[in-house]
C-alpha cells in the first residue's frame, strides 16, 4: 500500500486491490504509479466527481501515450484518511465540471 498527502492535507491511500483495479482496466498505467501519486500530491486542478469524489488532475508531456492529462479519482472521508479509487489518462481535463482547486 501506498500513501501520499492531498493538497488538503489528508493521507490518501491506493492499496494493492485498487493498484491492480487501476491497471487491468488501464494498461497503459502499469509503470505509472509515481504518477498517479504525484497528481494526488501536486495536482495542477482539482475538479468535482458526479458522486462526491475529487478529481486530481496533472499533465504530462511526456507519458505512454504521448503528452496527456492524468485524472484521478479519489475521496478524503475524514480529515485524515482518504483513498484513491481509480486513475486514466486523458487528452484534456472536463469542461463540464465544476473546478474546486486551480495550481
């Protein structure tokens, strides 16, 4: 299990079962779990999910795929406990979201 720290300051974790979620819907990830962290930890938006999760979104120019925005999906349940439920990349962030947070 891995933990990193949101920019809200809760201790966000992605566990093994989710890391294995993560990448057998999203191959593209599988050597990209520094980045899913990072994006946690130094998102450059944050935008709101359809059912109360958070968005953390990052880019990168350089990825598997070319340069993309990683999104990941996540939810800080308490002050200091949260989780991380899935991540993808993507070639541009939602317009229809609503920005919570902006780098």
């Amino acid at each position: 299990m891995q933990i990193i720290t949101s920019i809200n300051g809760v201790s966000v974790r992605l566990t093994d079962e989710r890391w294995q979620h993560i990448i057998n819907r999203h191959p593209e990830l599988v050597d990209q779990q520094e980045k899913v962290l990072e994006a946690i930890a130094k998102p450059d938006q944050i935008q709101a999910g359809d059912t109360g999760e958070l968005l953390a979104i990052r880019f990168y120019s350089q990825t598997p795929l070319t340069s993309k925005f990683m999104v990941v999906a996540y939810r800080e349940i308490s002050v200091d406990d949260g989780f991380i439920l899935t991540a993808y990349f993507t070639n541009r962030p939602s317009t229809r979201r609503m920005t919570l947070w902006t780098q």
